[in-house]
C-alpha cells in the first residue's frame, strides 16, 4: 500500500496548492509557479504552531519577497481555514453519527447550527456600506485612525473573497483534501489487516484533527 499513501499525499497536498493559488489569483497575485511552491511548502516548517497559526508563515514571505502586504494576504489564509473548518465539521459530525454517539437528527441538527452560522458571519461580512460606515466611525478616534485604515484594506480584500463562487470553488479543494488525508490512514489501517468501512477512518480523523486544533495544543498531539 506504501505506493499508494504516497500518491494520497502527494494527491492531498496538490489540492491544498491549487486552493492557494486559485484565492491568490483572485486577488492579482501572480506568482512564478517555483516561487509559488516553496512559499506554500514553508508553512509545513510550522505544522507544529497551534491552531494552524503557522499557515501565516505564507504571508510573511509574500510581504518580505513581494511586497504584498498581510492586510492583502490574510484573507486568504482565512478563508481556507474557514473551508477547511466546513469540510472537518462535515466528516466530523458523520463520524459522531457513525459511533452513535449522538442520533443522526441531532448530529443534522449541529451541523445545520455550524453552517448557519457561519452564514450569518459571512453575510455580515458582505454589507459592505454598513461596515464600510462603521469603520468610518472609529477612524474618528485619533488613536484608532490607523489601525482602522489598515482593518479596512484587510476588510476589502476578504470582501472581494466571499463570493459564493469563490467559496464553493475553496470548499471542493478542501474537501479532497480532508477526503485524500481519510484515504491514506483507510490504506495504512488495512496494511495492518484492519478493514473497517472507509467512512469510519475518514470520520475518526477529522474527529480527531477537529479536537486538536480546538484543544491548541501544537499539532493536536495527546487529543
């Protein structure tokens, strides 16, 4: 199987590039495909940082060999924490049903809670003008001035990322993703001549990825 977990990984991490390109470009950020590459790879120095907060390595090389400022870049690192979170809870919450750890209407019942409510975020996100009058009002305050100049260019760009299109788009990436990392730990279980349905590999480790990241232990180790 060893062949095959390789090609997973290799299958994984090519998702996870192409999301990152894909909202790069959105923005205009063009980059040469070898550059591209390494800035995306060197977040993985910091795979131990908890909460994923590593993944932020990726704006600072942007910002140091491009000039791209972190207001311009961190949006994009929210929204793919942000589908990431959609795909772990979807998994997550399937495993949960799995295990009969909760019944399958209350298991529906989070999952709906969970995405209703990260409508709510994304659709006050979009009113742009109310925000945009907000941000306005705490530029008056002397000591908020800049901050709040810099919290709107921030605003702007994950503005411009929130598109439903751009979302979805975001959303399959990670979804392979997480389905891809489920594959590997199905084919590593059965070189151990454990067969268990491919649901329930998929659903213990976005389970367990989703307990470490909220536990902020590094990497989740322990959880």
């Amino acid at each position: 199987y060893l062949p095959l977990i390789f090609l997973l990984i290799i299958l994984a991490q090519t998702m996870m590039f192409l999301r990152w390109n894909y909202l790069l470009k959105r923005l205009n950020i063009n980059l040469p495909f070898k550059i591209n590459l390494k800035i995306y790879f060197s977040s993985w120095a910091t795979f131990f940082a908890p909460a994923k907060s590593g993944e932020l390595v990726k704006c600072f090389l942007l910002k140091k060999m491009y000039q791209v400022p972190y207001r311009t870049s961190a949006p994009i690192i929210f929204i793919e924490q942000l589908t990431d979170l959609i795909a772990i809870l979807l998994f997550s919450l399937l495993g949960v049903s799995l295990f009969n750890i909760l019944p399958l209407t209350q298991v529906l019942t989070l999952f709906l809670f969970a995405i209703v409510a990260i409508i709510i975020l994304l659709a006050l996100l979009s009113f742009r003008n109310f925000v945009l009058k907000l941000i306005n009002f705490f530029k008056k305050f002397s000591f908020l001035s800049k901050r709040m100049e810099d919290f709107e260019q921030l605003y702007l760009t994950a503005n411009s990322l929130i598109k439903p299109r751009v979302l979805f788009t975001a959303l399959f990436f990670g979804i392979g993703f997480w389905f891809s990392l489920g594959l590997i730990l199905y084919f590593s279980l059965l070189a151990f001549k454990i067969n268990l349905s491919l649901l329930i590999p998929l659903a213990i480790f976005c389970l367990a990825t989703l307990i470490g990241v909220l536990s902020f232990i590094p990497s989740g180790i322990g959880t």
